[in-house]
C-alpha cells in the first residue's frame, strides 16, 4: 500500500507547530524521537523526508513523521507540559 502524501512544513508551521514526531516505520521497534522542523524547507513535505531516516535503534530505513502538536501548546502556554 502507497504512502499517503502529507501536508508541507509551512503548513505544519501555520497552525504554530515548530516541530515534528519521527517514529521508526518497522512495526518491531518502538524507537522514536523529537525533532524541531526549522531545518527544512516550506515547500517540502513531511512524508518527502520519511524515507531519508534511518532508525537509530535498529537500523531500519524510513519513518512515519507527524506534526508534534504539544510543541504548539508548549509555545501557547509559554511553558512545558507533563507526560
């Protein structure tokens, strides 16, 4: 099954997300991280960089990434926010 083409990061950055999800897309590993999405351009899109990621943990290629909305509520609130 494709991938599904996802939104670009300028318009990630318009509803106030500065950063991004990237989970390992091999359904056996459960490594994921935190990004800041300034690196990258407006007009790419989030799934352009999903198979440019190597797992970190296992050393699978590709990712699922996602906006990181608590980075929207964390720049909100001006503060962190507990897990």
């Amino acid at each position: 099954m494709p991938h599904p083409t996802k939104i670009t990061f300028a318009e990630t950055r318009a509803a106030g997300v500065s950063g991004v999800l990237v989970y390992c897309s091999d359904h056996r590993c459960s490594h994921w991280t935190r990004l800041n999405a300034d690196q990258w351009p407006d007009d790419l899109r989030l799934s352009d960089v999903e198979p440019k990621f190597v797992c970190q943990a296992c050393g699978h290629r590709g990712a699922d990434v996602r906006p990181d909305w608590r980075s929207q509520a964390q720049a909100s609130t001006g503060r962190a926010l507990r897990t």
